[in-house]
C-alpha cells in the first residue's frame, strides 16, 4: 500500500492558489500527474513566485486510482521567504494543511526565528503534532521541503554547477538534500531541460525517532529531477523509488489566464 506520508514528503521535498505580487514579480503554475507503479497516484498543483529578493512557492496534492482509495489524502502546503546572492534562502514561515482516510486537519506549522546568528525553525501555534521537535541542533539553519525547490532554482539562477547540498527539516524529519547538477545535453535532441540528480540522505527523526504517520526508510534514496532550462526554471518530471517501486511524476500542463488548472 502506498502510504500518503511518504508519497507527500518524497514530492513536496523535491518539487514545491496563485495571489497577486509586486509588479516585478515573476509568477509560473503548472499542474502535474503522478504514476506509482505505472498507475495513477496523485494530481499535484505547483505555483512558484519570484520576486527580486523574495520567493513564495505553493503546492497543491490529491491522491488518486487506488492510491486516493487507499488513503484519501489531499493537502496543501505554503513556504515564503527571502533569497540572497551567493546564500541559500531564508525561510520566513511554511504551513502545510492534509487529510487522511483517519486523521483528518493535520496541520504542520513552521516559523523561521533568527537567534545568535542563525535561523531556528519553531512549531507554530497551529501545528497539531503530538510528537515532540527534534533537537534544536537539527533544526539550526534549515529549509522547509518547499524552500528546498526555491533552493535549487536560486542556485541555478546564479549560474551555479557541480554539487552542493540542501539542508531539510520537514517538522518531523531531518534530512539533508544532496544536489548533483549534471551538465547540459549537446546536439539537436536537446529538449532545453536541466539534468539533475538528488540524493535524499537522511539525518534525524528516522528510525527510532517514528513521526505520527509511520516510519520512513532511512537508506539515502536517490532521486533524478528534470527542470525547465529558462527563465522560468519549473520542474518537469522526477523519477524516484518508493517501497521498490517507481514513482514518477510528469508535466502536464502549464496554467495560465487562459487556461487556469482546474482543483
């Protein structure tokens, strides 16, 4: 069986409703498709927006086939804050709100509280998790799964190549995402996609520390991730394993005015 934590957390940690910004910024949504095991698993709504030095990105999860009978699961999560030059983001603040077959309102709450020179990730009041943090060592300096999207396109952006890693704290588990930015495709066939691998490495909150919706593997799970080589720098599909079977997850379509996407 699918489990929807995982589903979620593996998605919204690799990719990440559209308000209106400054007039300077620069707003892309997309809606995608994903397949576990060569069927239907889920629908997913990705809106990123950029501003000079700020970025907002909001997604958007519903399981379908026998992954929405399974569990049921829709959510939502939200993640706004601020970029730099030459530094990862900032984050300010990431809510996510989910349903499941059993627990229904989860929510997960975070606030980025800067103290002594670093940046501390707080539960919000909102939060409903019965578990207690992580330590405060493994949530210093850390970015929400959607911040980790905001992440690699900043560093892309700046033109960046080679290798770097992304540190993660999605409320409950701790885990560091280690990017490998491949080179770009030559010839005609090139489809003006960036090639990149991931690595999800987890650091805490894994075995022996189970969050409310079950206790993820703790093996660095490999992940490859394709991204739109312009300005807008949208993800177009990834491929990742998930309980030793393939999880892939598709551009549909892009929204837009005219063709806003449907939920």
């Amino acid at each position: 069986m699918l489990r929807a934590a995982a589903f979620v957390s593996v998605v919204v940690a690799v990719l990440n409703s559209a308000h209106a910004g400054s007039a300077h910024a620069d707003e892309t949504a997309a809606l995608y498709q994903a397949y576990w095991a060569g069927l239907p698993a889920g629908e997913i709504r990705l809106t990123l927006r950029d501003d000079p030095d700020l970025y907002r990105g909001e997604i958007l999860i519903r399981t379908v086939g026998l992954a929405g009978l399974a569990t049921r699961f829709r959510g939502s999560a939200v993640s706004e804050g601020r970029l730099a030059p030459a530094l990862l983001p900032v984050p300010v603040r990431y809510d996510a709100v989910y349903d499941l077959r059993k627990r229904r309102d989860r929510r997960i709450s975070m606030n980025f509280a800067p103290r002594a020179g670093i940046t501390i990730a707080e539960r919000g009041a909102a939060d409903t998790s019965n578990k207690p943090p992580l330590a405060e060592p493994f949530r210093a300096n850390v970015l929400d799964p959607l911040s980790a999207l905001a992440a690699i396109r900043h560093e892309l952006r700046q033109g960046r190549r080679g290798e770097f890693t992304v540190p993660v704290y999605d409320g409950a588990r701790r885990f560091d995402v280690i990017v490998r930015i491949l080179p770009p495709e030559s010839g005609e066939s090139r489809d003006r996609a960036r090639q990149l691998e991931l690595t999800l490495s987890p650091i805490a909150g894994f075995k022996g520390e189970t969050s409310e919706d079950g206790d993820p593997d703790t093996a660095p799970r490999p992940v490859t991730l394709r991204i739109s080589d312009d300005s807008r720098l949208m993800p177009l599909s990834m491929r990742v394993s998930l309980y030793y079977l393939p999880l892939a997850v598709e551009l549909s379509r892009w929204c837009g005015a005219a063709a806003p996407c449907p939920w």
